[in-house]
C-alpha cells in the first residue's frame, strides 16, 4: 500500500514552558525538516499554549510547516480556531497545516470549563467543526450553520487563508477514520498506538470511504508520529503501509544524525523500492 506521495521528515516538540521548543524548532528549520508539530493539552500546567506557541515558532523560522499535533476541540471552538488558523496561515506565508482532536483527556478538560462528551458525541463535534472551519475559510458572507454542537448565526469569514489548509484528524476509531475519507485532508496516527496491522486497516477504512464519495485516496496524507525507528522501518512504513510523512526526534543533535544520515537513506530506498515495483 503505497500512494507514491513525497517522502517527508517532520519533528514532534514538546511544548514545555522553557527555552527548548523555540530552540528546537529553529534548529529544524535549519536543518532541513518539512514540518513541526506541537501537542495541544492546555490543561497541563508545565507546556505552553500550544497556538501561540506555533506562531512563535513561524515567526522565527522561514522555511518548514507547523501544525497542531493536533488541536483540542472540546477547547477549542471551531470558528476562532478557524479565524486563527487562516490568521497564522498568511502571516507565515503558507505554512501551516491544521491537525484536530476529539479530546481525550476528559478530566483535565473540565477543569478547563470544556465540555466532557461521549465518544460518539465528541467524534460528532469533530465532523461539525470541519464543515464550520470550511466554511469560515470560504470568504463567503451571511453564514448560517446550525449543527448540534456548534452554529454560525450570519457569520461573515475572512480573512481567506493563503493556501488551502489541510485540515488532518489524529483518529484511531471507524467513524473517525471515515470522516477523514470524506471530509478531511489527512491522518495522524501514533506509531506505538497502532503498528503496521493497525496501519494498515485503518488506510482501508479511510481509503472506502474516500472512495465513496468520489475522492481519491491519494490525496489523504498519512503523517505518522513515529519516534525513534531504525530507517528501514520508515522506508517500509512507506512503501508497505502508505505513510508519506514521519515525526521524529526533537533533541537538535539526534536531528542533525537524522537528516543528515537517515533521511537521505529512507528516500533513496524508497525510490529504489518504487523503480522496481514500477517495472
């Protein structure tokens, strides 16, 4: 199962309330990393908050992606978030993407005054608040969306993002992973949560109910948070399982061993491993 997409390199920071996250992100701006992603739990009394924390991180950086990995919905309402993102999106010239979360941790969120929802119910709100940000990107005036969890009253959107934002789940679940097939741009899986079996169904999942509604498989990302893996665990992940983007280590000198070493090795096999399944 491979989609034959780019192969990409991202790192994992976490948002701890120091120096190192604004250290670490500029160091794999420099190195050559594509993306960045920040874990969003406001309720942790050690991290940063993780949205300004991302436009920080784009301000002081030219050339790699951040997003959300992936952002708190229950904390989160969708039109702000929505506002937000298009906000960042042209301040950095195009580079961000958005990651999004049901929720999870349902005690920190209450004592945050968020709603604490059913799985079914917090899944529900994720389906919701992807056709609300949708529409807040639209440039579209007079708005009008009455869901069960959120509604747009004559909303008027702007500003218009400078790219189309990809907007990705981090999913574990049927519903959710159909909900990435029909209406989101990408799937953001923990490798530890799931291992290639698991991978491998859930692309299954995503890639029917893509299928059904007339999509094209292909252009669902699948960006994995992968940790530390040996590279021909990575160029398998690839060409095997259908990931097109790893997040790997966050201490600057294992990123500097990564790109340096690793990453030109997985591409290359990977390469190598397409030309002959091409012939």
């Amino acid at each position: 199962m491979d989609y034959g997409q780019p192969v990409q390199f991202g790192v994992f920071v976490t948002p701890v309330a120091t120096e190192d996250p604004m250290r670490q992100a500029i160091a794999a701006d420099e190195l050559g990393f594509d993306i960045i992603g920040i874990q969003d739990h406001p309720y942790q009394r050690r991290f940063f908050d993780t949205w300004t924390l991302l436009t920080a991180i784009a301000t002081r950086t030219a050339h790699i992606t951040v997003f959300p990995d992936v952002a708190n919905v229950p904390l989160r309402p969708p039109a702000m978030l929505a506002k937000a993102a298009a906000t960042l999106d042209i301040l950095s010239d195009g580079r961000l993407e958005l990651g999004l979360g049901a929720g999870g941790f349902w005690d920190g969120i209450k004592a945050y005054d968020g709603p604490v929802r059913t799985p079914g119910e917090s899944v529900s709100a994720v389906e919701e608040a992807i056709q609300v940000m949708r529409l807040l990107w639209s440039g579209q005036h007079g708005i009008r969306f009455e869901g069960k969890f959120y509604r747009l009253a004559g909303a008027h959107s702007g500003p218009v993002p400078k790219h189309p934002i990809g907007i990705w789940l981090g999913a574990y679940r049927p519903r959710m992973l159909s909900i990435i097939g029909r209406l989101a741009d990408g799937w953001v899986p923990s490798y530890g949560y799931l291992k290639e079996p698991e991978l491998l169904e859930g692309n299954k999942r995503i890639d029917e109910a893509a299928t059904a509604v007339g999509r094209d498989p292909r252009s669902i990302r699948r960006v994995l948070n992968a940790g530390q893996l040996e590279a021909e665990i990575l160029v398998s992940l690839v060409v095997d399982y259908g990931i097109d983007t790893f997040l790997v280590t966050d201490d600057p000198d294992e990123m500097r061993i990564f790109m340096s070493e690793v990453a030109p090795r997985v591409r290359e096999q990977v390469e190598s491993r397409r030309s002959r399944s091409a012939h």
